[in-house]
C-alpha cells in the first residue's frame, strides 16, 4: 500500500488531507469529528483579537448547482471566529493534547502592528499547535478593516507582517495568499521574502453568487441588501491549480513548499495539486457539502491510484506534473488531433453535431446516408475538443493523435514529424528578433 | 375480504368499497416539484431530438423540459401547448414507452428514459389548474365550420380553427364532450373529472360551441351542416365494434369492451358495476388491457386476456401488457375462441382453440380447452359505424380517405382521428390531425 504520511514543512500528519481554515474547523467539536472520521490535519478557524467579530444572523451562503442540485460553488460571506480568543485557545491545546499523530495549525489575522503578531503569536505557542497560517486572504469584511485580502494584495505588507511572524515565533509560519490579485507570484514571492516556511492558497474568490429577482439584491440577501463573498468549491479548482503551479514553476519561489486549496472534492482532485507543486492539500467546501466521511473516499482513492501507478510515496508524485507545464508559445503546432467518435458507444444525442455546427468548425455530421449518424468530417476538424466536452458519454469521443506523415485532410499537407513551437514559426512577426 | 369476492356470476360488490378508491386512484401520480426538477435535469437538450420526432404532435420536449428546469412552468405549458393542446391528456394516456421515451437517447444510454409523459403532465397541470390561457382568437373572419364530434381530433381542430378567427359549431353525439377521452379512456388514466375540465380548458379560447346529443345521422346531415358552415370537419372515431368470430346461442352472450369502459367511466359508485367472478377478455389491443385490468380491479377473481397471436404482435405496448400483469391479468397467447355456450347455471362455456402461423399464416391447431367463465368481453377491434351518415364520402380500409391535408373526397369536409385510414388509433394521432386539418381548412377559406 502506498505511503501517505506526509511532513509539510516540519508538521506530520498520517495523510495529506488537512481541513482549512473555515466553518468546520472553528470548535473542538467539530475537529475532532474530523479526526475521528480520518483527517490528517486541521488548520482552526482564523483567530483575532479580541472583542471578538460578529457574524451577520441571516443567510451566510449561497451556491451554484449543476444538474440535479450538485453544488458546484459556494459562496460565503462569514467571517472569522466569532468566539472569544481564550475558548478557542483551550480547544486547541485540548485537541492537540488528545490528537498528536494529527496536524493542528492555527490561523491567524489580527491588525497590521507588529505587538498585535507578538500578542497572539505567544498566546498561540501555549497551545502547543504545530505552525500558524497568516490569513491574508479573506476578501469580505475583514479587508475592509485592513485585514485580510487588503494585506495580501501588498506583497510590502505580506513581507513585513510575514518577518515580525518569523521573528517572534519557533513555530512554522504558513502565509496564506489570496487569488483576488492579477499575478499570485507577487505575494508569494514577498511571503518567501519575508521568510514563510510555506505559502497556501488559494483563500476564497470575491463573487457575487446570485441576484434575488423578487428583491433586486444579491445574495445571500440580508434584509433586502448583499454584499460580495468569497467563492470557493469545485468550480474554483482550475484557478487554484493554476496559481499553485504558477508557485512552483517562478525561479524565484521555486522549493518553497505549498499547501494546495481551491475545491479539492475528489481524490483526483488532490492528485492534481500535487502533481502541480503541492505538498498537501486543504479541503473545505466539499466537507462541508458531503461530511467528513469524504476522507475515506480521498485516502483510498489516492491510495489506489498510487499502487496501481506504481508510486510509493508522496515525494514520488509531488511536482510530476511541473515539467510539462509550459507557455502556449512552446506549444508543438505541428502536434494535430483529430476528433474520433465511438458509434457503439454513441447514445445519437447530437450535442457534439450543434456544438460543432453552431458555434465551431461544421465538422461533425448529423445525417449519414439518411440515417441520424454523427461523424467527423476531417476536412474541417481543428481537433479542438468542444465535442469531447459536451458529450453526455463519457469516452465515447475521444481525440486521437494522427501519427506523423499521415496526411491531415483540413490543411492538405502531411503531418510532420518535427517539433515546432510559435516562436519557429514564420508567421510570427517577432521570430526574426528572437534569433 | 367481503364474501362476494368468491360468487359465482356477474355481480356487484364484490370488494370492500374502500378498495374501489384505492384501484382506481391515478395510475401515474404526479410529480412533485422536487421530483420534476430532478427528473428535468436528466434531459440532455439533443439536437433534432429523437422525442420530438417520435411525438406524433411534435411538442419541443428538450425546451418545454428545460423550462420546467430553470422555474418557467407557465412557459413549459405554452410549449407543449403550441403544438398539442390536449397536451395534458397525451401527457396521460400516450404509450410514451413506445414514442417519446422509446426514443430519448437516455433508454440507449442507459434503459432509463427522460420522464417526459410525467414531466409534461406537472407542467400542463401547472397551467390548467391556474387555468392560464395562451391563445386569443384572431379577427373574426366571418367564416363558421362545424366539427363532428367532441373528441380529441375534433377538439383539437376546434381550437386551431378558433385561434384562426372562425366560428366553429362542434356536435356530440353523447351527452358529455370529450369522446373517448370520457368514455374511452381506463377509469385510473383519467381522474378527477380531468377529460371534462379539458374540454373547458380548450374551449375557453371563446368562439366555440358544442351541442351535445346531437348524431351524425339522427338530425344531422353533412349536406345540411354544409349549408350553414363554410366546411365540416368530421372526427367522428369509430363507433362500431368487430363481432366475435365464433359460434354462439345468443347475440348477447358477450360484452363489448368498450361500453363496458364507458359504463365505468361514467359510474359514480364503482360498487355498482357488476363484474363477473372469472373473466375472459378476447383480444390484444389496448381495450383488451384496460378491460382486463379494470375487470381485476373491479373485484374478478380471474382474468385472463386470450389473444389469437403473440406478446410482439399485441397492440397494447409490453409495458401496458406488463402493468395489466402487475395487476394479476393473465395473459394466453395463441388461442381464439370457437364456440361460446351458455350453461344451465348461466356461466358460459368458452371453447378455445390453440393457433399457430402456417407459412405466414395464422391457422388453428385442432387442439382445443374449454373454458368456464361469467364474463367474456370482446375487444377486437372497431369500425367505422357512421355507414350512410357519411354519404358519398370514399372510404377505405374501412375508413374515410383523406388526402395529406387530411380532406376527403368531399372538398368541403375534411376529417382526422380513428375515422380516417392510415392512422394508429391514438389520442395523440388524433390531435395531430385535427390540429393539422384545422390549417388546411383554414387554408382552404381564406386564400
């Protein structure tokens, strides 16, 4: 069986599924529901001074759904903690004592004053938790305190506040990193700076999930008004593992460890992130849709995948996926695809035909001798994929690769054998100056 | 058990009165909302969708679904319809298993279609119980036409004529409206009064009339209803019944189905209709199902349906064969009665003779069984009863021959439904030709 125990910079836990900082983690109840049912770690509801924030008394969330209600994305507008600093202190000595094998952080967001850091940061270390996380990633409500998301888009302040943590703590310092900016290897690359041990992201996305037609108001709707939140869930993950890539692959933070988040739902999901730069993985949204039973169902997923693939350890797939990530400049453009649709297994929906007919490339038959028949017409197909996306069947479309010096019928000339990238290619008017 | 379950004889009461209620609730309870958005997510929007075609009304169901999924059930209704306004009876009594559903893509996929028949039912009730129009007459033409018959294909060309600007006079020969949709349909496909509040819903449009009790025949005469009105539309279904192919002592010693169907349909007490404790039903069409089953449901002890042929060759799709099964009806194939005699207890004697096909051709085997029952109802089959009602218009097959526009030979009348030749005795035919005529005849007057 495959080795899942995992050491995230220092902090051990049996496997690499840590709960984040959010609504499931804010009470020793709950985390310890979470341990019992299999979680490797829990990074505790972010901590502020206090008096303690309060939370609006009507709807916190919202969501989108696909078919037959799935939640898709989840959009919230809670904030920190809402309980006093010494009950959530206690629970997390309390845990910690009762819970060694299990990671146990604390995430923290207090004011922008180097003595408000030294204050909570002793207080933190009484507990006996294994690092911190510096939340500088919520978009709503605290950013507009100067906390938060209004720290994460300064990489000067994440730098700062990232250097009086390191100085004042022996825990790891774990910087949190929002995705509401336009470069994420900005703040991370101040958070490497200022001396993080490690960098997690990505905290949630500013959103507003929905508008009340009745009310005209977005929502979740509190008496007539709404604001924007955070969206997170499995509609987040493609922006997620863009960022935790973009991480891992910039020279300048390249080795800095990384704590994947962003709608991580399934085993596969986490697979991906850590073939992406990942050395774990933060889950929320789908704990908080489907319990925390999912554990099972991400430990033996990954697990399996691990033992038939052959790889025995995290360290043998973290970061696999890296090498192949590149600029589309470096694209082989004389890599073609063709679409190829199984007719056995086709159930004759005609998605793939309108899809293609309609807003695409009129490569897909609907009619063939008469009969309902859908069928790629070579000539017109770029290989594009739409076809394969829309398609209710899974693998019953697939894009087959034409070998090289087989004649590909929409261009007319045969498909060659060698790489060649934009950069090579004679309709690129910056081509002479890049030799 | 109450103890006329086990007497002999056709009798009623033969069940405890609260089990009437009971076997004769709606066959296919609605969906409940939740239901409906769950079962609507399932449809995956084709293109050129193979419901759409297999529909004989050609409702667009990938839209009408998808409206029910994103909360416009008003909009969903109006689709449906658009195209067939007895929409909320087809979404009843359609064979959906061998049209719509048959035929979405999700039986391929998986041997679970989209709940289409079900679906366009929460969506027609939507709008027949909040009682929505959709459809105002156009300008008054000045033109008047009179329909025959107030059933499915006669209503449903009412209606177009009416939304076209005409005046249209429908005559009835029962005393209610609907045709079969009220006599003809099973009792637990149609609850609750439905056919009638149908006919209400239609004719709300304004500008039609119905006069009940009023025959094609008795007072009436196409010749006569032409003098008044710019055309006729006859839908006149079929008002006779085939007779039993064999030897018997009397004219009464069977029971046609579909009277006995009507008889319950109209029934106010389902106690009061007598029903024999063994049963035999000949036939394989859907009458033969529905008498069957109601014949169990009623309280017979023993039912069996006795076909000539085999299960492929009924009429009655296999789910409706399989449901009548559910209900205890046993079904024989290749058999057909020969000769029916009456015993001195009054239960007949039903001589039954096995058949086989010999070089294609249906031929009795010499084998015989002999059969005790105390009921036998006939259900094969029924013809056109109108005979001289009709006058000199051709029929064919045994039915009136229409062109593609669904006119006879008489230019001035066209007709649509059971009557004419080349149809398949569905509800939903029947719309479609009646819609359709009501545009050639509107074609007709006003160009």
């Amino acid at each position: 069986m495959a080795d899942l125990r995992h050491n995230f910079v220092g902090i051990k836990s049996p496997n690499p599924f840590w709960l984040a900082s959010a609504p499931p983690t804010d009470k020793e109840y709950n985390v310890v529901r979470a341990f019992k049912a299999g979680w490797g770690g829990a990074v505790w509801k972010t901590l502020g001074l206090d008096p303690h924030i309060v939370n609006v008394g009507g709807p916190r969330y919202g969501a989108i759904w696909g078919a037959d209600r799935r939640l898709l994305g989840l959009n919230n507008i809670e904030l920190i903690t809402d309980r006093p600093l010494d009950v959530n202190l206690q629970e997390i000595k309390s845990v910690k004592k009762a819970w060694p094998d299990r990671a146990l952080v604390t995430s923290l967001m207090v004011p922008c004053e180097e003595p408000c850091w030294e204050g909570i940061l002793r207080q933190v270390e009484d507990t006996e938790c294994d690092g911190v996380e510096l939340n500088f990633g919520c978009p709503h409500g605290m950013s507009e305190r100067g906390m938060g998301a209004a720290v994460g888009q300064v990489p000067e302040y994440i730098e700062m506040v990232t250097r009086w943590c390191k100085d004042k703590t022996r825990m790891p310092v774990i910087v949190k990193l929002t995705p509401n900016i336009t470069d994420v290897r900005y703040p991370a690359r101040a958070a490497k700076a200022g001396g993080a041990d490690a960098v997690s992201l990505i905290n949630t996305i500013s959103s507003i999930i929905s508008v009340d037609l009745d009310q005209f108001a977005p929502e979740p709707t509190i008496d007539g008004k709404g604001t924007h939140g955070g969206y997170c869930g499995p509609a987040v993950k493609p922006i997620a593992l863009n960022m935790v890539a973009s991480i891992a692959r910039d020279a300048e933070t390249a080795g800095l460890p990384i704590s994947g988040i962003g709608g991580v739902t399934t085993w596969r999901d986490a697979a991906e992130f850590l073939t992406l730069g990942a050395e774990n993985v933060q889950v929320c949204t789908a704990a908080m849709t489907y319990g925390f039973k999912i554990i099972e169902e991400l430990v033996e997923g990954l697990e399996q995948w691990m033992d038939n693939a052959g790889h025995p350890d995290l360290d043998s797939i973290h970061g696999r996926a890296l090498p192949n990530v590149t600029e589309w400049q470096y694209l082989n453009l004389n890599y073609t695809a063709k679409a190829r649709i199984d007719q056995d297994s086709c159930i004759k929906c005609g998605r793939c035909h309108i899809a293609c007919e309609d807003t695409s490339h009129q490569a897909i038959t609907n009619m063939v001798d008469g009969e309902r028949r859908f069928e790629v017409i070579d000539e017109e197909c770029v290989g594009c994929n739409l076809c394969v996306n829309v398609c209710p069947v899974e693998s019953c479309i697939t894009m087959e690769r034409l070998p090289a010096g087989d004649l590909d019928k929409r261009t007319g000339k045969d498909v060659s054998p060698d790489y060649g990238n934009w950069t090579m290619h004679p309709n690129n008017p910056m081509r002479d100056a890049a030799e | 058990m109450v103890d006329r379950y086990l007497e002999d004889g056709v009798i009623e009461g033969r069940l405890d009165s609260d089990l009437y209620e009971q076997n004769f609730a709606d066959a296919h309870p609605p969906l409940d909302p939740h239901e409906a958005l769950v079962a609507a997510d399932r449809c995956y929007f084709c293109y050129d969708a193979p419901c759409v075609t297999a529909c004989p009304t050609a409702i667009d169901i990938p839209k009408f679904i998808r409206q029910i999924s994103t909360g416009n059930l008003e909009g969903s209704a109006r689709t449906i319809f658009d195209q067939n306004i007895l929409g909320g009876m087809c979404a009843r009594v359609c064979p959906t298993e061998t049209l719509c559903e048959q035929a979405c893509v999700r039986e391929t996929a998986e041997g679970q279609p989209v709940q289409i028949g079900l679906l366009q039912r929460h969506a027609t009730d939507h709008a027949m119980k909040n009682n929505l129009q959709f459809y105002d007459p156009a300008e008054d033409t000045g033109k008047t036409i009179a329909v025959i018959g107030a059933g499915p294909a006669g209503l449903a060309c009412a209606h177009r004529l009416a939304m076209k600007g005409h005046k249209v006079v429908i005559h009835d020969a029962n005393p209610k409206a609907g045709g079969l949709n009220e006599y003809g349909i099973a009792t637990y496909k149609s609850v609750d009064q439905f056919a009638q509040h149908e006919v209400d819903y239609v004719t709300a449009i304004g500008g039609i009339s119905i006069v009940n009790d009023s025959r094609l025949g008795d007072n009436l005469t196409i010749d006569g209803l032409l003098d008044e009105h710019h055309a006729v539309f006859l839908g006149i279904g079929l008002g006779g019944v085939n007779a039993l192919g064999a030897e018997t002592d009397s004219d009464d010693i069977s029971v046609n189905a579909v009277d006995f169907i009507a008889e319950l349909r109209q029934a106010e007490d389902f106690a009061k209709v007598a029903v024999g404790r063994r049963v035999m039903v000949i036939g394989g069409g859907m009458t033969a199902i529905d008498v069957g089953t109601q014949a169990r449901l009623l309280g017979a002890q023993d039912v069996t349906i006795a076909y000539r042929r085999g299960r492929d060759n009924m009429n009655a799709s296999s789910a409706e064969q399989d449901q009548s099964s559910a209900k205890g009806v046993n079904i024989r194939h290749w058999m057909q009665p020969v000769e029916v005699t009456k015993s001195g207890s009054g239960s007949l004697n039903v001589k039954m003779e096995f058949t086989t096909l010999s070089e294609g051709k249906l031929t009795g085997t010499g084998k015989f069984e002999t059969v005790e029952v105390d009921q036998l109802f006939t259900a094969i089959g029924q013809t056109l009863a109108a005979g001289e009602a009709i006058g000199s218009i051709a029929v064919e097959h045994g039915r009136i021959r229409v062109d593609e526009t669904f006119r006879t030979s008489n230019p001035s009348v066209w007709a649509g439904g059971d009557c004419v030749a080349g149809g398949d005795d569905l509800t939903v035919t029947a719309v479609a030709q009646g819609r359709d005529a009501a545009e050639a005849i509107h074609a007709a007057l006003v160009t």
